[in-house]
C-alpha cells in the first residue's frame, strides 16, 4: 500500500470517527421512542413534492454547469478529442455521481464529478474543475448572503444558541483544537526551514511548478473564466436563484411533514435561517455532513425555537436521511448505467495533474 493510498485511508477513518463523535453528541439523552413515534405519525404524502423540489433543484444546477462548460474553449479538450457540446444526462450523471461520493468520503465528490465529465467529454480534468469552482463561488455567495440574513432574522437569540453549541460540547475538545494547530503550525515550519536549508530541493519544487503545476493552472484558469464568457450570464443567475429557492422548500417541508411548523411556529423565513445555519455543519469534514448537520441543526431549533430535542432530532434524520437516501441511489444507478467503472473513475478523480499533457 503507498503512502497516498495510506494517508487516504487515514483521513477518511478519521472523519468516520468525527461523524461518530458529532452523532454522539447530537443524540445524547434523546429518548429513541420519542423519535421513532415522531416518524411513525409523519404525513408521508409530503415526500411527493419534496422528491419532485430535489429533481427540479439538481436539474438547476445541472442547466447552469452546461452553461459554463460549453464555454470551455477548444484547449480544455485533450489532444486528439473532438470538441462538442457537453449532454444534459452526462452532466446529471457526473452531478449524481459527485452527491455520492461525498456521502463516502468528505470532499471527494467534486473529484468524482470532476473526473466521470472529464472522461466522458475527453476534457481536461483541470479545466472542468474550474468549472465546479466557479459553481462553489456562486453557491457560497448565496450562501453567506442566506447565513448573514438568517442570523439577522434570529439575532435577539444568537446568545442563546452560542451558549448551548459552547455546553454541548465537552471541555477536552479545547486541547484537541489547541495541539492540532501546534502540530500544523510545526510541519509549516519544517516546510519552510526544508526549502531554506536545502536548495535541492527548493530547485525541484521549481521544476514541478514549471512542468506540472503551470500548465494545471492554465487549464484550470480557462474553466473559471467560464463565469466571465458565459453567453447567458442570467440565465446562470436564474438557474442559481430557482436552485436555491428549491433548497429553502425543501428546508420547510420536513417540518409540515412532522407536524412541527405550526406549533413551533416555522415559516419560511425560518427554514431560511435554519437552511443556512445548518449548511455550516456541511463545512465539517465528516461524509456528507453526517454527524455534523445533526449536532448544529438539533442545537439550532432546541435554543431558536425552544423546541423538544427529540421532534428537532427527528427533523435533523428526515433532512438528512431524505437526501442521502435519493443522492445515493441516484448515483449508484448512473454510475452503474453510464458506462464508467469505480476504479477507473477512482484513478480519475485522483489524477489533478493530468492536465498537464
């Protein structure tokens, strides 16, 4: 096993251990009875219409990364390709694909839908990754723009929710914290004392820049200036506001399907605020912001709303489980149906430097 397979092994164990953790510390004293009744008198209709607000989103965003690829210019194609437009299905299918990787692994589901476009299109693995960046730009424009107006909307009761996110927490976590930045900051330091003692090796990082990481770069610039040649900057716009508007729906209807907006009193505007602030569990690095989503969505309503922690836990799974459920099965069917195995789409994924042909 080589180092890369090694450290690859190890930094998922760990988030595996961290979505432990944060699901632990999420669910503590929640009596399980309390939330299987909660399921058991859910108004399941309501799946219809939130099934239909996923597809409608995902469709969304599928349009707005054909907008920006096919303004890719002809040198993102490999040499020998032959250039053409991007199908909607092969950019749903890579989308998918990339939704269930993250519930795999934290952050390798840009790779995944990076790498099954590059090879399915001949495109450049850097140049499409351009494409996904400038897509995470806009999205967290929205996103900041939903967080800085949701914590507006609750601002009389941000106090309360630090306070109880601070106790939920258990006081060693602080030297965790506390002797992870020193270990970085040291490897930082050895880094940098490396490159100054030993100019060996400070030349060949140059040559690595000049020969690998230049030309990455090249092609990774010609897909993140799809944003400024797209031909239908609305059209990206629109596609970004309807995408977001589906998410703020699909934030709302858990709770009218577990008869919990009404009495707790959850509008719009609410599901709003809830939205953003629980997104900040998927900054997490746990798959799929298992754990992490539970632990500040539960805090999030038991302090805001002064709601019971086993009805808030219970929307948390359904959020949660709803999605990873659709994410999963959509992507294991276009994996299996598109044409592209795991290991191929693995050694894609994991080839950054490939655009440097």
């Amino acid at each position: 096993m080589n180092a890369q397979r090694i450290r690859t092994w190890l930094f998922n164990g760990g988030s595996l251990a961290l979505a432990a953790a944060l699901l632990y510390l999420a669910f503590r004293g929640i009596p399980m009875q309390e939330l299987a009744t909660a399921f058991q008198e859910a108004n399941y209709w309501w799946l219809i219409p939130l099934v239909v607000l996923v597809i409608l989103s995902n469709v969304m965003r599928v349009i707005r990364w054909q907008l920006l690829l096919q303004t890719l210019p002809d040198r993102a194609y490999r040499e020998g390709a032959t250039p053409g437009p991007v199908g909607f299905m092969t950019a749903f299918a890579s989308t998918m694909i990339g939704y269930m990787a993250n519930y795999i692994a934290p952050r390798a589901g840009e790779f995944a839908r990076t790498g099954h476009l590059a090879l399915k299109q001949q495109l450049r693995f850097s140049s499409v990754l351009g494409t996904v960046v400038v897509e995470r730009i806009l999205d967290t424009a929205v996103l900041l723009l939903a967080l800085g107006s949701g914590l507006w909307y609750v601002r009389d009761r941000l106090g309360t929710l630090a306070e109880e996110a601070a106790f939920r927490v258990p006081p060693w976590t602080e030297d965790v914290a506390f002797w992870s930045a020193v270990v970085v900051g040291i490897a930082a330091l050895g880094a940098m004392l490396g490159a100054w003692f030993f100019p060996h090796v400070a030349r060949r990082l140059r040559a690595w820049y000049r020969l690998v990481v230049r030309p990455v770069l090249r092609h990774f610039w010609d897909g993140l200036d799809t944003v400024r040649t797209t031909a239908h900057p609305w059209a990206v716009i629109a596609t970004t506001v309807g995408m977001w508007g589906g998410y703020l729906l699909m934030a709302y209807i858990p709770f009218r399907m577990l008869h919990i907006a009404v009495p707790y009193g959850i509008g719009l505007a609410d599901a709003w605020a809830l939205m953003a602030i629980g997104a900040l569990g998927l900054l997490v690095p746990a798959p799929g912001g298992l754990g992490s989503f539970h632990y500040i969505t539960i805090v999030a309503l038991a302090t805001l709303y002064q709601m019971p922690e086993a009805p808030a836990a219970s929307y948390a799974v359904l959020t949660h489980a709803s999605q990873l459920i659709f994410y999963t099965g959509a992507g294991a069917l276009c994996l299996a149906f598109y044409g592209t195995g795991l290991r191929e789409l693995r050694e894609a994924s994991a080839q950054a430097a490939e655009a440097a042909e």
